[in-house]
C-alpha cells in the first residue's frame, strides 16, 4: 500500500470481531499515538462519542450503527418486545452524546426503523439484520464520501490552493473523506495541490487530524492559525475553500466547526468561493433554517487549559464554548453531496435537488 492509501484506509471505526464491540481509532490521542479502543457497553460508546474519541459527522454515525448492533448483539432479552425497548432507550441514549450532527440520529433512526420494519422476526434474525445494517450505513459511507471526491474533484485544476477547516477527511469518514476526498483522489491521479488547514481551536482538530491525514498522504500541507486564513487569502494562495458539514438546514444554512462562518465571510470578502462538502444524510430537511440547529456547548476547560502545560485563564474566567458555528447559505458556492453538486439558491434547489437525484 502507498502512503497515500494508508491515510484513505485508515481503520478508524469497525465492528469487533466478537460482533459484541465496537473498535475504535482514539482520534484525541493523536497525531502522537496510534491506540485502539475496544468499548462494550452502551456508556463507553456514548463516552467515546462525547469526548471526541471518535468523531466526524458520519464516523459517528457509522459508530452508532455499529454500537447498537453491538449492544443488540448482547442483549438478554429473549422476547421482541424486551429486545426493542433496550434498544430504542440505548439508541436514545446514544443519541444525546452530541446535538448538532445530524448524522448520528440519522444511523440511529435508520437502525431502530428495522425494528418497525420486522415485528415479527425472532430476536436472533434482527440480531443479525441489525448487524447487516450497520455495515450497510459504514459501506454505503465509502461510496458516497467516493463520488464526493469525484465531484469536488471537478472544481479543481492543477496547482490550487485549498484552504481547509476542522477535519473532514478519512478520520472524520470513512476512506477519501469529504472535504478532504477531492484532494486525496487527485493526489492519487497525480494532480498536486497546497492546502492550508485551519488549527481549529479550541481543540485543534485541523493540526492534530487534518495535517497530519494530508502530510502522511504525501499532500502539500501548511498548517495555519485559525486567525491566518485572511492573510493566506489577501496573498492569493486560496483558489477555493472545502469544508465538511455537520447538519445542512434545508435552506442551505450549514452547521461545521467552530470558526467556519468566519472562513465563510472572509472568503467571500477575497472573491474565493466557499464549498461544503458531505454526505445526504447531513442534509436535515425537516430543519428550515440554521437558526433551527442546536449547537454544542462545551467544557471551558477545553479553552483555558487544554493543551496547555499550565493554565492560560483565570479559573473564575467565564468562557463561551461553541463546538459549531453556522455558515448562512448566501455564503455558499456550493454543496457537494454524492448525488451532485447543489447551487443556490439553495431554498429552491436543494428540495428539488435532494427529492429528484435520490
Ligand atoms: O467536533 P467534531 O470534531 O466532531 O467536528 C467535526 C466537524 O465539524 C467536521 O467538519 C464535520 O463533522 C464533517 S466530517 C466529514
């Protein structure tokens, strides 16, 4: 395998050889140590999830699917209706680790909807549809983060400069990644590209993931401040901007990291358009704007002594702590889902777009 193919296969996220756990890359340990997690029961998927052990809008979701076929799989219970209500409450309880990527009850629902689907199979069949599901959510993500690497793939030309925020790649994913796919899938076709990846404060993401995915790729890297974006761009060393996305509303309004709807205005200030990349199952129709989408709140700790070798606040200090911002869709060129590239308006286009290309 090269070493670009070792990123895009990266094992982040799989079902336990026992059928009975779910294994996990701990993405907070790195880019200093690779470590594997095994996690059993339904409060160390939910923890995992929480604490960022695993995540990216679909890896959660892949991570959900997987959990519950697992906690299916160790069920006592011998009765249908036994079996479903465990489920449902574990699902339920899974589903509170973290409110804003949508792609986490998406997996969650699809899974409990088998429950629906098959009242009268024996708790051994949906034992086994429950697992058969959960692969289904993890490959169906390899294709689909596939075909979004081939249409961001077309707004790209030799030589670009691409401006990167957060982690949207293999880790967050599942292969090429979303934001980051286009540029994996032509590196591997021999196309070169400079990419500039935000650090992505408070917890660093873009220096701890997304620099680290792209330098092992063999990708021209330049890792960057949150606060240097501008500059790169006042220099002309952005041709576009890629990002990932967490829950797209459905009129175009898109929820991403912190710090997103910045890169957004300053693209738009510098001429540079602004693409969001991802997946359908981020796209939220029953939510009619981004106003709708409840954002994250996080320990301040993660900003006044995380990664710090001693404090760098005030313990008494308040602190506002947002995991996710939302970028209003007048700033957006343009939404790259595996079924196409969506163009505003998107209140008009994405319905039609989302209902016509399913
Ligand atoms: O808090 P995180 O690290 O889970 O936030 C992740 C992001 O904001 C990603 O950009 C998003 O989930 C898309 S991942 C393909």
């Amino acid at each position: 395998m090269s070493a670009l193919q070792e990123v895009t296969h990266i094992d982040n996220v799989r079902l336990g050889e026992d059928g009975k756990s779910v294994v996990i890359l701990d993405q907070t340990q790195l880019p200093n140590r690779t470590i594997y997690e095994t996690l059993r029961t339904a409060e160390e998927l939910y923890t995992a999830i929480k604490t960022l052990q695993v995540r990216g809008a679909p890896a959660i979701g892949i991570c959900a699917g997987y959990g519950l076929a697992a906690l299916a799989r160790q069920s006592a219970a011998t009765d249908r209706a036994a079996f479903d209500r465990l489920l449902r409450e574990q699902s339920d309880y899974l589903v509170s680790s973290r409110p804003t990527a949508v792609n986490l009850s998406w997996a969650a629902r699809r899974m409990c909807a088998l429950l629906d689907a098959h009242g009268d199979w024996t708790v051994p069949q949906m034992q086994d549809a429950l697992e058969a599901e959960a692969r289904a959510i993890h490959r169906e993500d390899i294709e689909m983060c596939r075909a979004i690497s081939e249409h961001g793939l077309s707004l790209l030309k030799e030589g670009d400069g691409i401006l990167t925020h957060c982690n949207a790649g293999p880790l967050a994913t599942s292969r090429y990644g979303t934001a980051l796919g286009p540029i994996f899938l032509g590196t591997e076709r021999g196309m070169h590209f400079r990419v500039f990846a935000d650090e992505t404060r408070p917890l660093l993401q873009g220096a701890r993931l997304t620099s680290y995915e792209l330098q092992k790729g063999g990708v021209d890297v330049t890792l960057i401040c949150d606060n240097m974006a501008s500059i790169v761009m006042k220099n002309g060393w952005i041709n576009a901007c890629f990002v990932g996305c967490d829950r797209v509303a459905a009129n175009g309004d898109t929820a991403n990291k912190i710090g997103t709807s910045g890169v957004a205005i300053l693209a738009k200030y510098y001429g540079i358009p602004f693409y969001v990349l991802g997946p359908t199952s981020t796209i939220d129709m029953s939510c009619p704007t981004g106003a709708d989408i409840r954002i994250e709140e996080r320990d301040p700790e993660e900003i006044k002594t995380k990664f710090y070798a001693e404090p760098m606040a005030l313990p008494e200090v308040k602190c506002y702590n947002p995991a996710f911002d939302v970028t209003d869709h007048s700033l957006i060129a343009g939404i790259i889902t595996e079924k196409g590239i969506c163009r505003p308006p998107f209140s008009q286009n994405l319905p039609t777009f989302f209902r016509e290309r399913k």
